[in-house]
C-alpha cells in the first residue's frame, strides 16, 4: 500500500524554522522526483520545492535562500528545512511523488503556520 506522510509541520513565529519530513513508503522511493506543495487559505495549490531521482533540486523563488531541500533514499525519506519563516508561509503543505511511468500520489498534508 503506497502511502506518504508527511510531520513536522506546526505553530512558529516569524523568522523561525521548522523541518517538514515526508516518509514513503509502498513504492521505490529512489525513482520518484518528490515535491512540496503548498496551499494557503483561498489560494490555489502552488510548487515551493522539487528534488528529482538524481537529486537535482528546484525551488520556488519565494523560498529560495530560506528552504532546503533534501531525500535520504535509505529511509525513503524527504526533508523540507525551512528557514526564516514568514506569515505569507502560512499553508498547508503537502508532499508528492511523481513518477512518469507509475504515477502521481499525494501526502495527506501538514499544517504550517507562521505568526506571532
């Protein structure tokens, strides 16, 4: 059974940090590219970072220089470090994992909320 679940997310102040995992599980972990998405309150889903099966990353230039992003294939296992946190960081985060060939499977989401 493909599962992705995703922890870490909640209530921090401006300018601080949260790390975000996504633990895989049901499906080679190594072959997907896995992505964080989030979505805040009446906006649409948007893509804040994306590290490919060869570990090549992309972020959003709204988080460029506060994010990073990682995987460790041995615990099939993605890690969203995020930095400087600001209000406009406030969403729901969700984790992806896309493959060409076998599909696009979503995590059931995490809160993050950025406020003082």
């Amino acid at each position: 059974q493909l599962q992705l679940v995703e922890s870490g997310g909640g209530l921090v102040q401006p300018g601080g940090s949260l790390r975000l995992s996504c633990a895989a599980s049901g499906f080679t972990f190594s072959r997907y590219t896995m992505s964080w998405y989030r979505q805040a309150p009446g906006k649409e889903r948007e893509l804040v970072a994306r590290i490919t099966s060869v570990g090549f990353v992309s972020y959003a230039d709204s988080v460029k220089g506060r994010f990073t992003l990682s995987r460790d294939n041995a615990k099939n296992t993605v890690y969203l470090q995020m930095n400087s946190l600001k209000p406009e960081d406030t969403a729901v985060y969700y984790c992806n994992a896309k493959n060409s060939i076998y599909g696009d499977y979503w995590g059931q989401g995490t809160q993050v909320t950025v406020s003082s």
